[in-house]
C-alpha cells in the first residue's frame, strides 16, 4: 500500500545575491571550495608514482600526484622559495620522473612535496632544505574519485561523504573504482554552480524540458526524482529498457553482480558540494561542477564503464554518451537562463513545493557548511 507522502509546508530558495554576488563567492570559496571535501577528478588520471594533474580550485591551482609508495599527494600549485607557481594549466596533466622543478630559480620538490635541490644555495648559510617543503593539502580517493580538503584538520573523508540525503557509499556494488573514463565532455556553463547542483535535484523541469528523458524515465513525467518505494531512491526505466539510450537499449556489457533490479533502473546521487552521480546498467556518467565564478561553472562530464568494455574492439558508447549529452545541453541551457533571472533585482527569493524538497535539503546543508542559520 502506498504510503502518504508527509505534508509539505512551502520553503523559500536561496536569495537572488547567492547567484550572483562576488561576496557571496568569496565566502564560499572559504566554506565550501577550501573548507569541505571536494571531488577533483579521477585517481586514474594519476595512476602511476609521478603522474601529475593540475586543477583549479575556485582560483587556488592545486597539483595531485602519486608518490612512490603509490599514495595520493596534493601540494598547492607554488614553490616555497619564492611563491612562483610551479606547473602550467595546459597540459593539465603529465609525468614526472622523481621531481617537480621550479621553472624560476630550479628549486626542486619531490612526490611528497620535500625540498630536494636547491642550486647555488650553501649549506654553510644554515639553510635546512627540510623547513621548506611544498605546502601539502589533505587528498584521498574513494570510488575512484579523488577528493581534496584545503582547510586544517579535515575529518575523516567517509564521514563527510556519508553526510548527506543521497550518498555515493550506497553504491559500492557498482565497483566504481574499476571503472575507466571512456569518454569526457567539457561544459562550460554561465550559471552559478548551486543552479547546476540545484537542477540536477529535480524533475520538476523535466515534463518541459527533456521529452526525451520522460520515455525513459516515466516516473519523470509527473515531475518527481524519488520512488518511495524502491532502494536507494533509484528510478524504474521504461518496460524493457536496460540501458540509458533513446532506444532504452545498447550494446555495452552489463556490469557483473548488481541486484537483479539494478538492471532495470537508474540511480542518481549527488555528494555535496560538486559531484553528480548517474548510475546505469551498463555506465556510469559523473558531473564534476568547478565554480569559475558567481555566474560561470566548468562541469567536467565523465563516462564511465568497465576497463574490458572499453578495450573491446566493439566498444559503442556513442547511445549513452548522445543521450546524456542531448540532456545535458538542455539542462544548462535552461540554468543560464535561470542564472539571468536571479541576477534581476526583482528577484529576492523563490519558492520550493514538494517536489524541490531536496534542493531545500541542498540549502540547508549548504547553510550549514556556510556558518549561516538554518530554516527547518
Ligand atoms: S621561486 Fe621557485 S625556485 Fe625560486
Ligand atoms: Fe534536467
């Protein structure tokens, strides 16, 4: 028997300045970009002791690496001698042997960050190499995903990502951490990033927007994300459909050993602050969203599938990948234009009904890591 969902008092959205306002970034660049775990790419991309990837992190450049023991490492992107910042955005990754040499005065640092030649520098100046070190930043992987902290003392990276209403720990039969990028597309999007997050969170918009998406996803057409009465607040696809396509079908592999039900489902999650997660019989499809400013957002969307599907001489993601990008684009078409409302000096706050309780429940989580009062 169904049961009745809970009544719903009206929430008001954020205010129109957390959209748009340079103070308002700021601030946040404190709490949430440089004071919370946040993804910042794949432990792929630096599979090997030496790898390197370079990042922007809300206008901090980070480098992650792998040392020797094959641990992740994250150092900010500047030389402890003089500040210069050590590696270039492009190419944004690569590899080196054993440092990382300062192209000012050739200081050079080694995978964990040690000072470990200092030309022209005499050892009789009582100079110890060991007091200056590459200033380190907290990096983990979980899932395959690499998280980064800024901030002093982070807690315990799975306590973080086990703080939230969808939780990205639920999914570990997927063994994402076998998953290989097979594809990616870069989008750069002029809305600010909480309208990316705040649209990935609901279905209201998808009856209008995605007429494509509803066929698949029927449960979409009456504006809701959330089958109360399946797991993990996945979603039935179509009668028949195994695969996120137009067709509902493709000819990828099936991922090993998921629940007999997750074959004909879709999982959506989302992992405060930037990663949106979207979880398919067959692949997976990750948002990575890296705020550039109030009202621009680069969102780094990752397919993900089994290593053998990849190498397959019949690899075929193209179903996956033109269906996901179709929706993607509409999408952020629609948050540029939601983006050019809330910066209208009209506009104070909105309104949440049911159906956006998770972006009031994305508020309230936000407001929280933000230091401000929370609404209940
Ligand atoms: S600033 Fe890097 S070696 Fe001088
Ligand atoms: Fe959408």
């Amino acid at each position: 028997m169904a049961v009745k969902a809970p009544l719903w008092r009206p929430r008001p959205t954020l205010g129109g300045r957390d959209y748009t306002s340079e103070a308002v970034f700021a601030d946040e660049r404190e709490h949430v970009w440089w004071g919370h775990w946040v993804c910042i790419g794949r432990a792929e991309e630096i599979a090997n002791p030496g790898d390197f990837l370079v990042r922007d992190l809300a206008g901090e450049s980070i480098i992650l690496t792998r040392n020797q023991d094959g641990r992740v490492r994250a150092f900010y992107n500047v030389c402890s001698h003089r500040g210069t910042k050590l590696l270039d955005d492009e190419p944004a990754c690569g590899h080196v042997r054993k440092a990382f040499k300062c192209p000012y005065h050739a200081w050079s640092f080694d995978l964990d960050g040690r000072l470990i030649g200092s030309p022209n520098v005499d050892e009789d100046e009582a100079f110890d190499r060991d007091d200056y070190p590459l200033h380190a930043i907290a990096a983990e992987a979980y899932a395959g995903f690499l998280f980064v902290h800024l901030g002093p003392e982070p807690e315990p990276l799975l306590d973080s990502l086990r703080d939230g209403i969808e939780i990205i720990t639920n999914f570990e039969r997927y063994r994402m951490d076998e998953l290989r990028v097979g594809v990616r597309i870069v989008y750069e999007v002029k809305a600010n990033w909480k309208i990316v997050v705040e649209n990935f969170n609901e279905c209201l918009h998808c009856p209008t927007i995605h007429p494509e998406l509803v066929q698949v996803v029927p449960l979409y057409r009456f504006g809701e994300v959330w089958d109360d009465e399946s797991q993990d607040d996945g979603n039935w696809m179509v009668e028949g459909a195994t695969s996120f396509t137009m067709t509902g079908q493709s000819t990828l592999p099936k991922f090993p050993d998921l629940r007999p039900d997750d074959y004909r489902m879709y999982f959506g999650t989302y992992q405060f602050p930037n990663l949106m997660l979207n979880l398919h019989p067959d692949a997976g499809m990750s948002y990575l969203a890296l705020p550039r400013g109030p009202g621009h957002t680069t969102v780094v969307s990752e397919y993900l599938f089994r290593p053998e599907t990849i190498a397959a001489p019949d690899f075929a993601p193209e179903p996956v990948v033109e269906f996901w990008d179709l929706i993607s684009k509409q999408d952020w078409e629609v948050c540029e234009r939601a983006q050019t409302g809330v910066g209208s000096r009209a506009y104070r706050a909105g309104v949440y009904p049911r159906q956006d309780r998770f972006l009031f429940a994305f508020n309230e989580h936000y407001r929280r890591v933000m230091g401000r009062p929370l609404i209940g």
